[in-house]
C-alpha cells in the first residue's frame, strides 16, 4: 500500500468519525462496504449436458478428464448492518 492510499483512508475515516459523531447510530445503517477475494471456479457438466445424439455404431467419445479447479474468480461481497447485500463473480 502506497503512502497516498494511506492519506485517503485516514482522510476517509476521520470523515466517517464526524459524520458518526454527529448523526450517531443513524450513519451505520447507511454504511456499506466491500471486499474482493479470489475464488476457485469449477463448473462440472451433468449428465444432461453430457448427452450427445449418435448412431448405435459409432465409437465411444473419449472422455477427458477436467481440472477440479480449471481457474480463478474475483468475489465481491457488499454488505451492510443487516448482512451481506450483493454478491458478484468477475
């Protein structure tokens, strides 16, 4: 973290801090915050979606095996006072 993302998030909370002091309890119904993590993702097929239309003599298709985790995601969590608000997958 670099010194000029420290100076917006001690300018940011000292913001906060005043907002609180002078709104009280309301301002924390109103705050929302995020956070991103990284993700495994693995989206297996299902038989239905394996099925495939072909004549009785035709070869077996060769199956390949999948990586149990072929990559990653970002995961974004929004949540307020209450929970968690939204979630997405990038």
């Amino acid at each position: 973290m670099t010194n000029e993302m420290n100076d917006v998030i001690v300018r940011v909370s000292r913001e906060l801090l005043g907002h609180f002091e002078e709104e009280d309890e309301r301002l924390m119904w109103r705050l929302v915050t995020v956070d991103e993590i990284w993700v495994h993702h693995y989206d297996p097929e299902n038989r239905r979606q394996s099925v495939e239309c072909r004549h009785k003599r035709s070869l077996e298709p060769k199956k390949f095996k999948t990586k149990a985790f072929p990559g990653k995601v970002i995961l974004t969590v929004f949540w307020n006072s209450e929970g968690v608000a939204v979630t997405d997958f990038l």
